[in-house]
C-alpha cells in the first residue's frame, strides 16, 4: 500500500460499482473512503453486501461525498443522464474524477465535463477497463510495428438481456441512459476502433438502417460503419445489441497481418487473457493448408484490468498532488473522441441512415 | 473405389486445378479422366509437374473433353467470363458439372448455364469446397437447434495479393474476371451469410463507400451489408479485400449463442478443423470472468474437403446414370442465390452505393 492512498469516494450504488470497490481495494495506490446512495439504506446494504470494510463512510446523498474533503477521486457509476450535473459539481469540489461509460449523453455534455476538470485542475478518466489490460498494450505493439496499413475494423459487442431488463432497465429508459445499447455496448466497439486507429477520427459515420428500439425509442441494437479517407483508407464495422448472446469481438484486417480477439471488453478469465494473430501465413502446396497457423498470444495480470485502471487514475492524482503535474490529456482526449463518434452514429441513425461528416 | 466410378474431365490448367485434380483421385467414387488447356504443351507439363498417371488423357482443346464420350463431369476452373459458352456447351454434350466460383459474371448468364444443365438432365454443382465439410454441418446442427434467432452476422475473406498478381493475374483482368475480389473473395462471405440463414435472400443490399478499384474498374476491396426485414430481422456484413493479409471469418450473433470460425473457407489444417462457441454464458459475481469459457470444437475428416465436394457430385451422378434420379436442385439454388446477391452488391456500388432490393 502506498503512504498516502488516494481516497475514492464512489457515487451511486450501481451494479458495476461493485466490481470497482472490490477495484480500488485491490489497486495498491487507493483506498475506498466513502460511498454514497441517494438513501442511506441503500448504502448501507451496499456496504454490507460487499463487506466493505467498517471504516469506509457511508452517505445517504452524492453531496456528502464531493463535501468530503479527505475524498480525493469520485467514481460515479450514475445514469448517463445525471453525469453532467455530479460530474461538473464534483469537479468544482476539485475531486478528480472517474466517469462510467458512455461519459455523456453528447459531446456538448462531455465538454462542460472536460471544461469543469480543466478548470479546477483535477484528472478526468473515462471508465473503459479493457485500455488498463497488459493484453491491450501488447496488441497495439504489435500492430504499431508489424501489421502495416490497417484496411478492415469489426467490432462488435453484444449481450443478452433478459425481458425484465428490456423492460425497466435504466440502460433502456430515455430520461436515464437514452442511448440504450449504443451508449452502453457500441460505446467499447467504437473505442477500440479508434484505439486500432491511434485516435484518429473517421471522416464519415454511416448507420445501417438495422436500428431496433423500444417504444420509447431507446436503441436495442444497431450496425454502423467508420470510413477513414486520409491519410489511409480505412473502413470499419460496429455491432452492438441487447437481444443477441454475448459477444466482444475485435478483428483486424491489415496489409501484413490479422488479428483476433473475441473477450476484449471483459476478459474470460480475470489473471490471464488472449488473442491470436497471423502474420506472413502463406499457403501450403495446392493450398492444402496454411503454412502458420494463427498464433496465440497470452498475457497474464496481476492485477485485473478495473484495478489497472484505478491504479492508474491514482498515480495521476499522486502526480498532481505531489508534484504539481498538470492533469494528463490523454484520457479526456480518448473519451471525448469516443463521444465524438457515437454522437455521429446517433445522428445517422437519426437521419434515417444518411452519412454523417466529421 | 467404386466400381464404375465417374470420369473426369478437367478444362483449364488453373492452379487451383491441381487441388482438384488431387480430390478426384481422393475420392472413392470418381477418377480423372482426362485433362485439357488450350495448348496440348501446357496440359502435358501441368500432367508432368502434378504426377498425374499415364493413363490420364491429355487433351489440347477444351471441345476435345466435352467430345470425348468417356467423360462423365467436367471441372471447370476457367476464368468466370468464359464460364456460359463453356459450361453451356458441356451440358448440352451431356456432361455433368463441376464449376468454380463465381459461378458466372451475372446470374443472367449463370441462368443460361443451369437452364442447359436442367434440359440435359445434368448434374450442377458450384465448387465451394467449405460447403462440404464435416465442420460446416456441425456449425449448421449447432445454429439451428441451439442458437435462436440470428440477429448478426459478419464474415470477411481478404488475401495479400502481390504486386504482380493486382498488376497481371486474371482475377483482376476486366475481360477475364471483371468481380475481382468481389467475385474472388466475397463470394465465400455471400454464400456463407445465406448458409447460415437457411439460403433465405434479404430484403436489400447495400455497398459500403470504400470501393478500392483498378484502373481498369475491377474491384480490389469493398464492404456491403445486407438486411433481412422478414419473417426475421437480420443485418449481415461482409469484406473481401485483395489488399489485406489473410482472413476467412465468419462470426453469428444470435439470441442464445455466439459462433466464431476464422479459417471457413480453407481450414488450418487438412483433416483437422475448428470452431468455437458460447451458449447459455453468464458473467461470475462481479463481472469479474466469463462464467462459460467458449467452447471449441473440433472436427476430424478423413478426406480434406475438396474430395468430400467431388465424391458428392458424383455420389450424384451415380444416382441419375444407374437410378435415372433427377439432378438435385439444392446446389445449383445455392449457386443461384449466391449470384444473385454477389450481381445486387455489384449493383449498389454500381449506384454510389445505393440500397438494392432483392
């Protein structure tokens, strides 16, 4: 444990937080500090759900939490809808901040967001786990290096929720996560199309007229595909639904090699994760079969990803606090490039389907 | 070996004609009869370099085959502009036939094609070998009994081609073989999508903006989707590329499983092949793994998959010499439908990419 842990407060009792707890706790540079709900009980129960331990504070309102000033970082697991409001009142407070994807209902959200941690100096992070796994680093060495021009991008991530969740979900209720799949799933796709892409933004965003929504009109599934004009020539596909069987495909086409990988949001196993790849695979004589065959490679973790991901957040609080490092851009820029695209998809989709300029 | 087993004829030393020339010789039921290329010299030294018995006939004209009373089928790797005069005239001599894909430049011309094989009462089969391995029928039981509606599917076939082949082979000769990889490498991906959905053709196909072309207008690479609005909603993408590393994929969303298969048109290995799929996978506690691993499956053939197409055809054959049965219909609809989605994807790039209704 470091000597001074940066203390997490965490906003909103959400599923996923529990999984972020368990995160900051098995992170070696934070500490959970406090957690808070808009009841009282509902945090409590959280708490002794979770076995968090008996010195982690317990709030009945979010405004507790950013008036705490022992609380270094806020991760809030909220609604999309509600980002803007804490996410802005927590920077005033000067917590840095951890953010659940999709960051915001649209980039003019995203920006307040971005302004507001810009201006009071804290650190702003998307929650996208699989960029903090070894195995991601590992992949982008080996596109970076050897796979030459990329041509061909599908990603799709899909998951099979029950009629209950279709049903009363809030990732399906308009005034709460009104991008319903799209924010939720395609969210990852279109971030590891622009992560094989070094962040370089598509030219056009075209939707694929497959959209599926609920009467409310919260989108259940849809395709879109990512053109790139300059400097290469790139197109790219995305997939993402609530009413398919899991799935969290990347597959790579480039000019000297292919890669695959199909757990890339959440990896099968926690400690060890895979993808394969070939490169310069010819063909056997009279083309009986392939000459390589496409290589495995495995990569094991210490840590799993969330608290990579926490980790890294705090060694970027560490370096503000200690030594008055600016907050780093990159994980803004990340986010809002990812928001950038999704808001373009949606405003296809919204266009019946006509192309939409970047 | 069979006792009366069917003969062969080849018309066309292709390279691919090597492979086949192997399967008939392969499978239990047929020998290679005869060969032809349209200079005797050519089909001697194609006899010489592929060990082919002395017994083998060696032709110097394509008629001297279809003349040749002896010859039950013809193989037919020649290049797709000259598929309709040649496959015509080998149907009306009463010869069955065996023709490579794309099975003609338009389903226009495949129609005269399958209108002479039906009048001769001859036998027509397409010459994709995937469609006959054990593997692809174990892929078929798993996705009709266990999957549920298919929701999405993608596949990909792209193949790093040299610079002298994009400058001189006949796969990018407009007079010659004027789909390109459209033809080459998007037929697999057309026919696979319609496999996997029992050969019901979509409502509409739409080409994707990223249409590489030569000079001379032959397609390199493009990506197109296809939408199914009834009785099921189903959006598919395929890409075929001449400009990327090796990729045969093929990956199924369905609402009860996923299905992947990277190497669906030539697997790995000869008598070996795989896949692998999830059903029924839930996430462990805290979404921290996937509570079901996919399952890979792996099946054996005895023959590779080129001998399993050519002991089919003339498992049929046999079946309308001895048992006066009339030829199957299901091979030459699948070549058919094939067509006739592969000539609407040509047709919306042909359009800017407008939507094609079939």
């Amino acid at each position: 444990m470091a000597e001074n842990p940066v203390r997490f407060g965490i906003i909103g009792c959400a599923e996923i937080a529990r999984k972020v707890a368990r995160a900051i706790d098995l992170a070696p540079n934070s500490i959970l500090y406090a957690i808070a709900s808009r009841s009282i009980e509902k945090a409590k129960n959280f708490a002794a759900t979770n076995g968090l331990p008996e010195n982690v504070k317990i709030y009945g309102s979010y405004d507790q939490v950013l008036d705490d000033p022992c609380v270094d970082a806020v991760y809030m697991p909220l609604p999309t809808s509600l980002h803007v409001h804490w996410a802005v009142l927590a920077a005033r407070k000067k917590k840095h901040l951890l953010l659940e994807k999709p960051t915001a209902i649209d980039v003019a959200e995203l920006d307040q967001i971005l302004e507001a941690c810009e201006s009071n100096g804290v650190q702003f992070m998307g929650g996208s786990m699989w960029l903090h796994h070894p195995r991601t680093a590992k992949m982008k060495d080996l596109l970076s290096n050897y796979f030459g021009q990329l041509n061909f991008i599908h990603s799709q991530s899909t998951m099979p929720a029950t009629p209950e969740f279709l049903e009363s979900n809030i990732r399906v209720k308009p005034d709460l996560d009104a991008l319903g799949a799209l924010g939720d799933l395609a969210w990852y796709c279109i971030e590891a199309i622009l992560w094989a892409k070094d962040y370089q933004l598509p030219t056009t965003v075209t939707a694929l007229p497959d959209v599926t929504r609920n009467l409310a009109g919260v989108i259940f599934s849809c395709t879109a595909s990512l053109h790139w004009d300059q400097p290469d020539t790139t197109v790219a596909t995305i997939h993402c639904s609530f009413l398919s069987h899991w799935s969290m495909d990347m597959a790579i086409c480039a000019s000297k090699g292919s890669l695959h990988v199909k757990d890339f949001i959440i990896p099968n196993q926690e400690h060890f994760a895979s993808f394969d790849f070939t490169l310069g695979s010819k063909f056997l004589d009279l083309h009986i079969g392939w000459s390589v065959k496409p290589e495995e490679v495995c990569v094991t973790s210490q840590l799993p990803q969330e608290a990579l991901m926490v980790q890294e957040l705090a060694r970027l609080v560490e370096g503000i606090r200690k030594s008055k490092f600016r907050p780093d851009s990159k994980w803004p820029g990340i986010s809002r490039k990812t928001q950038l695209v999704m808001d373009a998809v949606k405003k296809s989709i919204d266009l019946g389907c006509k192309p939409v300029n970047l």
